[in-house]
C-alpha cells in the first residue's frame, strides 16, 4: 500500500526536523522533498 499524501507530508516534515540540512541545503522546500521522495523511492540524510 502506498502513503497518502498527507502521509507523505508529514513523513517529509518529520524528516526535516530530524535533519533539516536536506530541506535547507537540497531541495529548498518541504514539498520539492516529498516530490524528490516520490520520484526517486529515496531519501538521503546528511549533517553538516
């Protein structure tokens, strides 16, 4: 079963509290990680 959309929001918003370095130094926006998440089946975490 896939997420929902609100799923995915809120996964991705979790993620970025979690390591806000891929909003604030990847995709610039929540919404473009739930998009990258869906496109690519992928999530990656860094910190700097």
């Amino acid at each position: 079963m896939l997420p929902t959309d609100a799923e995915m929001q809120s996964f991705a918003q979790e993620m970025y509290e979690f390591c806000p370095d891929i909003v604030e130094q990847g995709t610039e926006s929540i919404e473009e990680l739930v998009e990258e998440i869906k496109k690519t089946k992928k999530l990656f975490l860094w910190w700097d």
